[in-house]
C-alpha cells in the first residue's frame, strides 16, 4: 500500500502527543517555580505537591526530604546557568572579552525586568548558611565553578592580573544579581559600562 502524501496525513500523525511528565518530573517544575519566585524555607511540601498535582507520598518516593528537592532545583538551576553564560544570546564568542560582556550586557536588563529574583543560586547561598546543607552544598559549588571560570576568561583577555580581574567581575555579576530586584533605575544600568572599564584597566599596558 503506498504511503499517503505528507498532505493527507492526519495532523496529529504529523505532531506524535507528547508523554505526560512524571510525577517526579512535575514535582521538580513546580518546586523551580515556586522556589526561585517565593524562597525556598517560605515553599512548604504541601504547597509544591498542590502546585504539581502530586501526593505527598509521591514526593518522598523521589525526594528523601525538602532539603533534597532544593538541592535539586538548585542543579537544575545550575545547568541552566551555564548555558546561558557559556552562550549568551545563543552565540558562542571565541573572544573572552566579547563573551562577558555579551553575558553582562543581557543580564543587566534581565536583572530588572518584573518577576526577577535575582540568582537562585545567590538566594540559597544567604537562606542556608549551615554549609551542611544539600542546597547550600550545591550553591557553593557552583559559585567556586564560576569563579575559576571567570578567572580563566581574564586570562584569555591579557589581564595583568587575571585573579583580581575575574573576582572583580564576579562582584560586578553578584551585585548585579541583588541590586537588580532593587529598583528599575538602580545600579545595573550601568553594569555594562562598569565591565568594560574594569577589563579594559585590566588589560591596559602598564
């Protein structure tokens, strides 16, 4: 029998129906959510299974507490960190200096815009200060990450002083982060302006 013309097939033979999310799956979105817009300590479990349609019980068969679900969305936040920072604007720079301030030039704007919260990463870092804490664990370690990283695309600039210049820009990133919430008209407006200034002493001839 000969296969019908793309034009004669049903429309959904064309678009297959997508499996419905796993509870587990569902539990993470909704704890993602309701994490990063509220706090994780002011998110009870009650509230995330509601959100997610979910039992109690199917939670914990996932999650062997709240401390480890917010450990989770936080690795879930950290993946997605990097491909925004590692891509930003979904362009790749070959050129350190044009890739941070790419990053810097769309986050300053972002950091204002309503519904931002700043990091998620920054958040939980200040809401757990016991650094026996799974969420705090993975805050950390992100944070040494981004760190090194930052350091390396100083060097990849010509900084005299790659330590000191990624430091720099990662206070400029962390201020950015917390003033953003502040106020539309605050300091990240001049976040770009301020990079630039920081890398270019940085890289200057001495």
């Amino acid at each position: 029998m000969p296969k019908p013309e793309r034009s004669q097939m049903p429309k959904n033979a064309e678009k297959p129906a997508r499996a419905p999310l796993r509870a587990a799956d569902r539990i993470r979105a909704s704890a993602s959510e309701l994490f990063y817009r509220e706090g994780i300590r002011a998110v009870g479990v009650d509230e995330v299974v509601d959100r997610a349609g979910v039992t109690k019980p199917s939670l914990y068969r996932s999650f062997a507490s709240k401390d480890d679900l917010a450990a989770a969305y936080l690795r879930d936040y950290d993946l997605s960190f990097w491909e925004t920072f590692e891509r930003p604007g979904g362009k790749t720079y070959s050129n350190a200096r044009d890739h941070v301030l790419a990053y810097i030039g769309q986050l300053a704007p972002r950091a204002v815009a309503k519904g931002y919260r700043g990091c998620g990463l920054s958040n939980a870092a200040v809401e757990y200060p016991s650094r026996d804490n799974p969420a705090r664990q993975v805050a950390e370690a992100h944070k040494k990450v981004f760190r090194k990283r930052l350091r390396e695309l100083a060097a990849q600039m010509g900084a005299r002083q790659p330590n000191v210049l990624g430091d720099a820009l990662l206070l400029l990133i962390e201020g950015i982060y917390v003033t953003g919430q502040q106020s539309e008209d605050g300091p990240a407006q001049s976040a770009l302006a301020a990079a630039k200034l920081l890398i270019d002493a940085s890289v200057k001839a001495g």
